[in-house]
C-alpha cells in the first residue's frame, strides 16, 4: 500500500491555516467531499462508540441564519461547506447496544460473543459517569473527529477554518439539535482561500518543541 513521504505531510500541514476569507465562488467536487466524509467515519473514538453527529450545512439559507450566531464571520456563508460537530446528549446503554449490534454485524460475530466489551463499556461510560460528564465526554470526542477533518482537507490541498466562536444555544436552535438527542461542540467551515487573506502567509508561531515535548 503507497504512502506519502515524511516531506509530503508536513508540506501539507505547513501549508494549512486556519482560513479567514474563502472563495464563495469555488467549491468542492463531490468526489473530494465524499473522500472527506468517508475520513470522517473512519476517525477513532473511545470504544469504538462514536458519540457524535455530523451535520453538513449546505444550504444557504440556514447559513445566513447561523452566520448571527456566529458573529457575523464571513467564512459561514462564505465557505463551500460547513460542518457542525454535535456530541450526543445522556450517552446511554441504548447507544452502546447500537454499536454492539453493528460491531456483530460487521465483523460476523455473536452479540452475545461481545457481552464482555458490552460489559466495559456500559461500566466504564455510562455507568461510572453521570449526565453532565457523560454530555462532556461526548463533545470530545467530537474534537478527534475534528482534526482528523482538518488533516485530511490538507492532505486534499482543500482549506478549512475550525471555529469555537459562535452561541452553541442558538446554533442548537437553529439545526432543532435538541430534538434529536445533540449539542454542537465545534465548526469548521470548508473550501479555497482567497488570494487576498492575509493570514495565508504568515509564519506559523509555535513553541520550540523542548517546550512542548517531555521526553522520559
């Protein structure tokens, strides 16, 4: 199996930055997308569980009623796709049985064969957490899912723009979350860069890896 070279990746990650100014005007081909929203399936969670949801936003209606809930900023309209991460809400033992019951159809396997990863799971989450941390732990999860997206839009040289800054009650509200069991955690807005955002070239301020990095 072929694989990028060492040179490669980091070219793509220099390359990336939080985009402030998308081209309204480019989108992204649907091949490219459906690649982008296979990488997302394919991101690792605790125990398998996927706690989340993905909601694609589109349709430019419903982005110029999020674009007040999001300060104004310009990439919610302006970019080619938006994608909202929701944690699911009161993680329960219905959602472990879900995965359970998919692990069994997908591998082959007995769900009774899985009664002990059932047993860990539904120990370790549901039971030994309550609502609030269970609703905490869900919308984590949700940030694994989220860089994973943002590495794979590079890898893709497709631009994309993680975003914290919006009202979650509104957006909530908005997208009728609550009704299905969701609360938003974070935004990334996709697309291509307009040649005049200025934050396309500037130097990347990271800390010296013997800042960051303890070696033992």
């Amino acid at each position: 199996m072929s694989s990028i070279n060492r040179r490669q990746l980091l070219d793509q990650l220099n390359w990336r930055y939080a985009t402030k100014q998308f081209d309204p005007t480019r989108k992204i081909s649907t091949e490219d997308w459906l690649a982008l929203e296979e990488a997302l399936l394919l991101t690792p969670s605790s125990g398998g569980l996927q706690p989340w949801n993905f909601i694609v936003v589109t349709n430019p209606d419903v982005r110029a009623r999020l674009s007040p809930a999001s300060y104004g900023q310009a990439q919610i309209t302006d970019a080619s796709h938006l994608v909202i991460f929701a944690g699911k809400n009161s993680f329960s033992e219905t959602d472990v049985d879900s995965h359970i019951n998919r692990v069994a159809e997908v591998q082959g396997v007995s769900v009774e064969n899985l009664a002990p990863l059932r047993g860990m799971l539904v120990g370790g989450i549901v039971q030994s957490l309550d609502v609030a941390a269970r609703d905490a732990w869900a919308r984590n999860q949700a940030y694994i899912a989220l860089g994973n997206l943002l590495t794979s839009a590079a890898l893709l040289g497709i631009d994309a723009c993680p975003m914290e800054g919006f009202d979650r009650a509104q957006y909530d509200d908005i997208l009728g979350l609550p009704a299905k069991g969701l609360s938003s955690a974070a935004v990334v807005a996709l697309g291509y860069r307009l040649a005049t955002d200025k934050y396309a070239n500037a130097r990347k301020a990271r800390f010296p890896k013997e800042q960051v990095f303890t070696r033992i």
